[in-house]
C-alpha cells in the first residue's frame, strides 16, 4: 500500500476508503412519489439532500470519516416491476447506530407508507444482528440494521 504522494493523481491521495461504494443510483416508476419516500427515510438516516450531482436528479450524501455515499433517483423508462429475483439488486441495507435506531426506522416506513416486510428481529447473520426488512414505493428491498461488531468501546 501506497501511503505517499503518487505521480498518478497530482500529488494527492482520495482520503476516502478505497472499494467502498461510492454512489448508488436508483431508477423509480414515479419520481415525485419516491422522491417524497426517500427524502424522509434518508434524511431520519443522517443523509442530507444535495445538489453536487449534475442532471437534476434527487440525491442525497451521507459523509462520516473516509466514507461519503450518495444516493440519487432516476425516473423509469420501463414499466417492469421490480424482481430482486430477477438479475439485478436484491437488497440494500442501511447501518443503524442501535436496536433503538432500527426500531426507529420501522416506526418511520409505517408513517411514511412503506410495506414492513419483516419488523424488527434479531437475525443470526452476525452476534446481535438486529434488522428491520422494508419495501420502497416500487418494490425495492431496504434493510436497516444494527450490528455489534461495529460499536465502538464507550470509554
Ligand atoms: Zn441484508
């Protein structure tokens, strides 16, 4: 690894952690609907709605440390309902800081209407994996989760 000034990039390096996701964009049969959808759950996640992207597309950034994800919204051109399985995107899955924040979550999708599709549980993918599994406006598969590996020691 490489921790100096390369001649590849100017004399500087990305501070962000190199492999992770960088942005995931979305496509939405009513752009209007999910924009509405999406602004609520993403901002309750910590997201903040942005216009660093060009294109007029709804897009939100979250940045904490040497991660920065955006996410952003694009209105279909297809009227195919979504299939996670068909080939494509399964299911994408939110951190969440407690048992408490994913519980949080699962409140927010019934006030904003989206479908519960399994409520809050614990799940024995990790120790204490706890998870709330929920569908965006179009189907999509969003999780949110809470995982014990990843608390830090609380001095
Ligand atoms: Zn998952």
């Amino acid at each position: 690894m490489n921790h100096g000034r390369g001649p590849d990039n100017g004399g500087y390096r990305s501070t962000m952690q190199r492999g992770l996701i960088n942005h995931l964009d979305l496509t939405v049969s009513d752009l209007e609907r999910s924009t509405v959808f999406y602004e609520s759950l993403l901002t309750h996640l910590g997201y903040r709605r942005s216009s660093e992207y060009g294109g007029g597309v709804p897009n939100w950034v979250v940045r904490a440390g040497p991660v920065s994800l955006s996410i952003g919204l694009h209105r279909a051109r297809a009227s195919t309902p979504h299939d996670r399985y068909a080939p494509g995107l399964h299911h994408v899955a939110f951190h969440a800081a407690s048992r408490a924040d994913v519980e949080a979550a699962h409140e927010l999708v019934k006030r904003i209407g989206g479908v519960v599709l399994d409520p809050p549980a614990e799940y024995d993918y990790t120790p204490g994996y706890y998870a709330v599994f929920f569908a965006d406006p179009d189907g999509l598969k969003l999780e949110v989760v809470h995982e014990p590996r990843f608390d830090q020691e609380s001095a």
